[in-house]
C-alpha cells in the first residue's frame, strides 16, 4: 500500500482529493498547519489509513521526519491567490518558495513529488491561450513566488535523481456541487500516471 503525504490537504484541492485517495486504499498522512482551519478532515480521523500532522513546511525538522518513508509527496501547501499573497508578502514568500525548498530538500531518491503548480505562472500570455511550452512570465507576487517553487521542483532532477511531476495547468473552481471526480480530475490524472 502506497504512503502519500499531503502538505496542505485542509485546503480547498485538498478537501476533494483526500477522500479519492483513501477510497483507492492509499495511506495519507496530511501534514498542514490549519492556517484556516481543518474542518474538512474531520470526517476522516477515524480511517485507520488517515493520519494528521499539525505542522508548518518551514519548519525543516517536522517536515523530514513527515516525509521520512513515505512513497509519494504531494505538495498544496501555500498562500494561495493574489490577495492573500499581498496581505503578508514575507508570509508568501517563506512558504510559497522557501517552504517548497524544504519540502524538496527532503526527498530521497525513491520518493516521488507531485508539485502542485498554477496556471498564474504564465501571467497575460499573448493570444489567451498557453502550453507547456509558454514562457512563464507572471503578473501578481502569487505567480512570482509559485514561479519561483516551480524552478525549485525543476531543479531536483539536477542535485538527486528522485523522480518528479509537475502540474502545470491545474486550475480548479470552488463549486462545490460538483462530483468530486469531476472538479479534481487533473490531479487524479498523475496519480494514476504513478
Ligand atoms: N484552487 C485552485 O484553483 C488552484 C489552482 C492552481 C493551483 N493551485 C495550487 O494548489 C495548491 C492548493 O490550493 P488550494 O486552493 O487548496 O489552497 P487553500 O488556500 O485552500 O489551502 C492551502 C492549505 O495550505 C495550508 N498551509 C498554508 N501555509 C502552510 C504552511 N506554511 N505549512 C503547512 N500548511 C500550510 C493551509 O492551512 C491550507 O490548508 C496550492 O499550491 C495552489 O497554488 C490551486
């Protein structure tokens, strides 16, 4: 049985893909430190393969010993959007960028990482339209410090030879009256891929 390991798994990503991942019998530990609160997990503490870890990922000690054996990283935690990124820059910035390199610098080489990226990296792209292949050139400080993390993740392959992804386009609305198979289908996608 794979051991997965979400940072930020009370969010909103988090909330509609934890349930898929334990209803395919993986085992999560989710790793997140309630920055709005962890209502969203309450219905799985008691699921024998769901375990919490309150922790902040720039605190480099907590984090490695979370990722220590586990199988697969998949890392949300940030400060997500242009306004919450404004509010406290240094906030942003310590965990957007500095918690993604500690997060990265705790990999081994068996380990995958699933980086959750956004599509805020490509700023105004001529045409409306980008691919993979769309040179990154974000507008708010969100895009910069995601921008930033997502370099982070790339470079991995150069210091371990640890396995990584990286979603590039992921963008999911907040309606929660869909299925939840129908509003996160992009990160099942990878998981399935590993
Ligand atoms: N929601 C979207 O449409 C969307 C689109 C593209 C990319 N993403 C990316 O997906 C990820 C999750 O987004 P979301 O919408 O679920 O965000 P969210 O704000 O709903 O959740 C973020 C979670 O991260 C946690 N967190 C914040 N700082 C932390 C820290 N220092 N240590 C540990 N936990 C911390 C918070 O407590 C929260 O539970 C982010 O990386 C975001 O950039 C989201």
């Amino acid at each position: 049985m794979k051991r997965i390991l979400i940072t930020g798994d009370a969010g909103y990503i988090g909330s509609v893909l934890l349930p898929l991942l334990l209803k395919e019998n993986f085992k999560v530990t989710v790793f997140d430190s309630l920055l709005y609160g962890g209502s969203s997990l309450l219905p799985y503490i008691s699921n024998n393969n769901f375990s919490f870890i309150k922790g902040d990922i720039r605190d480099k000690g907590l984090l490695a010993k979370a990722v220590k054996n586990k199988d697969i990283i998949i890392h949300l935690a940030a400060i997500v959007g242009l306004p919450a990124c404004n509010k406290d820059k240094d906030l942003a910035y310590s965990t957007n960028v500095q918690g993604t390199r500690n997060v990265v610098n705790c990999l081994s080489p068996n380990q995958y990482l699933i980086h959750a990226s956004t599509v805020s990296n490509y700023g105004a792209s001529p045409g409306n339209t980008c691919d993979e292949k769309t040179p990154l050139r974000p507008v708010s400080y969100y895009g910069k410090t995601k921008t930033e993390a997502g370099k982070i993740v790339m470079e991995i392959k150069l210091i371990l030879s640890c396995n990584k992804m990286k979603l590039e386009n992921l963008t999911a609305f907040p309606d929660l009256e869909k299925p939840a198979d129908e509003t996160t289908w992009n990160v099942l996608g990878v998981g399935k891929a590993i």
